[in-house]
C-alpha cells in the first residue's frame, strides 16, 4: 500500500507497484484528439528553435562576412560559431528558471512564454546593422540576441518533451515522441532550403547586403503561429492529476536544487550522459557539416547545402518509423545499436564526405544520418522517463542544457578549432567515437522504458477497455521497484501564497 510523506510526494508523485491496489479509474485516459494538438504545437516549437540553427549554421561563412571582416576565411567561421556558442552558456540558466516554474506552475504556460521568446530573439538579428554600418555594436548586437534565444530555449526542449511524453499513451510513447524530432528536422530543413534558394537565387554581394536578413525575419509570424497553438492547448494529464493530489493535501512544494541533485543526482547524470551523445552527433552533422565541407573540404558551399538538405528530408519519415520501432524494440537496443554504429562508421564515413565525389559524399552524410535517425526518434521519450512526474520539467531542462552547453553546442566551435590547429580533417569522426563510447557506457545503466508507465504516474491509456486488459495481464506498474532514497537532511520548502 501507498506509503507517502509530503517530501516524497512532492519529489516522486504516483507510486505504487502493487496491482491489487489499483483499480481502472487510477488510469490515465488519453485524449487522443488533445494528444495529436500538443504534438503538433510542441513540434512546432521545436522547430521555431532549430529553423534558428539550420539558418544560423548554413549562413555561417556569410554572417562571418557581416560580423567579422578583415580575418581570414577559417578565423571568421570560428568566429561566428563562437557567438553561437556563447549562447549555450545562458541555455542552464534558462532551464534553471523554466524548468522549476513548469513543474509548479504547467508546462503549458511555460511553453507558450519560451516560444516568443525565441520568436523575437531571432527575428531581432534580421535587424542588426552590419559591421561596415556600426562597427563594433554589430557583434554586440548579435551576441544579445543570441543570448536572448540562449535563456528562452533552455526552457524549450525539456518543456516540450515532457509534454508530449505525459500526454502519450504507455504504448505509443516512442512514437508520439519521434514527432518532436520530425519538428526539429522539419525546422531545420526550412532554415535550410531559404538559406539555400537565397544562396542560389542571390548574387554574393545581395546576400551580403540584404539577403542573409530574410530567413532571420521569417521567424515573426511563425512565433505568432506556435503561440497561438501552444495557448489553445490545455495542460498535461500527468501534471494535472499530480497538481490536484498536491492541492488535496494542502501543499504546493519547492524544491530546492540541492535537494533535487542529492534525491535525483544519477539520474541527471545519466541524461546528461545521452544528451551529449545524442547532441555531439546532431550538431555536428546538422550545424558543422555545412562549413566543414566549405571550409575544410573545399567543396562548393551551394552544393554541400544541398547534400545535407536532402540528408535531413530522407531522415524525416525515417524518424517516425523510428520512434514506432523503439516502442517494440525497446529505447536500449536502439540507443545502444546507433552509439555502435557511430563508432564503426564514422571514420568511413568522413573518408566519404572528404573524397570530393558527390555521390559518395552523400553516401557518408546519409550513413551519419541514419544513425542520427536512431537516436532522433527514440532519445524524446527516453529522456522524459528518466524522472519522476514532479520534477520532469526541472530536471530534464537542467540536466539537458548543462550536457549541450557543455558539449553539443561546442562542438561546431571545438572542432573547427582542433581541424585548424591539427590539420586533420578526420578530427570530426574522432569526436563522434569518443561520444559513442560514452553513449555506450551510459545506457548500460539505464533501465528499459518502452511500454511503462512514466515514472510518479499512473499507467496512460487509450481507453478504458485497455486500462481493464491491463489490470487482468501481468504488465508492470512502474519502472523502478522501489522509490530512491531520501537522505534524512532532504526538507521540502513549501512555497510562499501567491
């Protein structure tokens, strides 16, 4: 039987593994007309933030042209995947103020704030003066900016995979979360393909002048576009049932990060552990590869762009067969066959990217690509099952952006600096087989997920009939067999009245 303080409600929500317990009307019923709008208004989201990326990394060459004259080629893509970079580093401290608000407060307000955020962190660098107008306020301008989109996304990803992960059914969790990441493709090949007609389209000196500002610009309306989606949205099942219970009782706790590191610490560490792998490879292929080719390989910047584009419109349709994939397979298999995948195909892989021939440079980005696909379609239902309902918001948003601050948003910048400084172009297949190997190591100590209930809920169905079916099987209530332990200083601050 149930046997819960205040403190462990507060940091573990729903727990109870014992069927006899449970009855049919603990079960969550999932909207599925509900369900398909918070995937698409949370997909959408992401995309607004990758469509940021894919424009910022295909222009990169460009916007070193605006920003950063006078250097050489290879020290002003450095130097604007540095103010790229920069903007990681304030991407924990926004997960630090979202997250926390997501978990008291719902995950749909926060969504709605975090989406024009972005929406105008990116629509203001579309109108930064260049360098030759302002001087030195241009790249300031622009680091604002960045730092700008930096806060808001740090609320973005941990909000919207927790999102669609407690509105999804146990059994469809894999695949209803796969759609998080066809958003993110689908953002970054629009990002990709205005950047791409412009290049095509526009004179160098147009570009140069006005043409880079366009695909910046674009991100106003569809900011207005997600807000509205994401404000006709109602809240999560999961945080709902948690918030009543909580409200029952009295109670609408604050936990401390402390507290939060001390009571969930490995679990953080395992996120942050598949965040690096899962980002080192998406941002190295998605954001790196275009200058890589350019810069590096010296290939044509038109025709780079346009591999990799077609790269990501194949792997879209890949990534929902995916995540349908790891509902039956299992996260583990998956997760673990693409980090050794990664390993043994990487150094082919460059060698392909690296022989100037265009049928067998797609060869090696699609190899890539397809291993990118295992973890794109799988990684937003596994992440999100790590923790327990309470916390979700928090510690996802906190343990994601610290892991890509850290490693994938500094892996464009980190590699373009050790091919600089090494003169070797196989450095990039080298860092995506130190990433594998962590990702290896990490899911060995993650347990399977697929088909469970996420953890501090109850099961989530389609109907009531599945609930009935359920109970009369021998499925598992819950993830784990026993909550974690609470070390005795653990103290759950109950939040002033507001």
């Amino acid at each position: 039987m149930q046997d819960r303080t205040n403190g462990q409600e507060a940091h573990f929500g729903w727990f109870n593994r014992r069927r006899r317990h449970v009855k049919a009307a603990d079960f969550t019923i999932v909207d599925q007309a509900m369900l398909k709008r918070a995937v698409a208004a949370a997909a959408l989201g992401n995309a607004m933030e990758w469509f940021d990326f894919g424009v910022y990394g295909y222009l990169a060459v460009t916007l070193g042209h605006v920003f950063f004259p006078g250097s050489n080629p290879t020290v002003q893509v450095i130097a604007t995947f540095a103010t790229f970079t920069v903007a990681f580093l304030v991407r924990p401290v926004g997960g630090l103020v979202f997250g926390p608000l997501g978990d008291r407060f719902g995950r749909q307000k926060v969504l709605a704030a975090t989406m024009i955020m972005m929406a105008a962190g990116t629509f203001a660098i579309g109108l930064i003066p260049s360098y030759a107008s302002i001087g030195l306020g241009a790249p300031i301008l622009l680091l604002l900016a960045r730092l700008l989109q930096g806060f808001s996304t740090g609320g973005e990803y941990g909000g919207a995979a927790t999102f669609i992960a407690e509105y999804s059914t146990d059994a469809r969790r894999g695949q209803m979360g796969s759609w998080l990441e066809f958003g993110t493709l689908g953002g970054y090949i629009a990002g990709a393909g205005v950047v791409t007609a412009l290049t095509t389209l526009l004179s160098a000196s147009d570009m140069l002048a006005w043409g880079w500002r366009v695909p910046f610009l674009v991100a106003g309306p569809l900011g207005l576009l997600g807000l509205y989606m994401r404000m006709k949205l109602e809240e999560t099942p999961a945080f709902k049932a948690h918030a009543e219970a909580m409200e029952a009782a009295g109670d609408k706790p604050r936990i401390r990060l402390g507290e939060l590191i001390s009571v969930h610490g490995p679990q953080l560490l395992k996120c942050i552990g598949l965040v690096l792998v899962f980002n080192v490879t998406d941002y190295m292929l998605l954001t790196y590869m275009p200058s890589y080719l350019t810069v590096t390989m010296g290939y044509s910047e038109a025709k780079g762009l346009l591999l990799i584009l077609i790269v990501m419109l194949v792997m879209m349709p890949l990534n929902v067969v995916g995540g349908f994939f790891s509902d039956r397979l299992g996260r583990k298999p998956m997760i673990i066959g693409a980090c050794i995948a990664m390993f043994v195909l990487a150094i082919p892989c460059l060698m392909l990217v690296g022989s100037g021939n265009d049928w067998l440079i797609f060869t090696g980005l699609m190899g890539l690509g397809v291993a990118l696909v295992c973890f794109t379609s799988t990684m937003p239902a596994t992440l999100p099952a790590l923790f327990y309902t309470p916390v979700r918001y928090s510690a996802l948003s906190i343990a994601f952006n610290v892991s890509v601050s850290l490693f994938g948003g500094t892996t464009p910048l980190v590699t373009a600096w050790l091919v600089e400084r090494t003169g070797d172009p196989m450095v990039p297949a080298y860092y995506l087989m130190g990433a594998a190997v962590i990702g290896v190591v990490t899911m060995l100590f993650v347990r399977e997920t697929a088909g469970l209930p996420l953890r501090g809920s109850p099961p989530a169905v389609a109907d009531q009939a599945e609930a009935i079916e359920f109970l009369a099987g021998s499925g598992r209530l819950t993830v784990d067999e026993a909550l974690p332990p609470m070390s005795a200083n653990v103290d759950v601050v109950e939040a002033k009245p507001v």
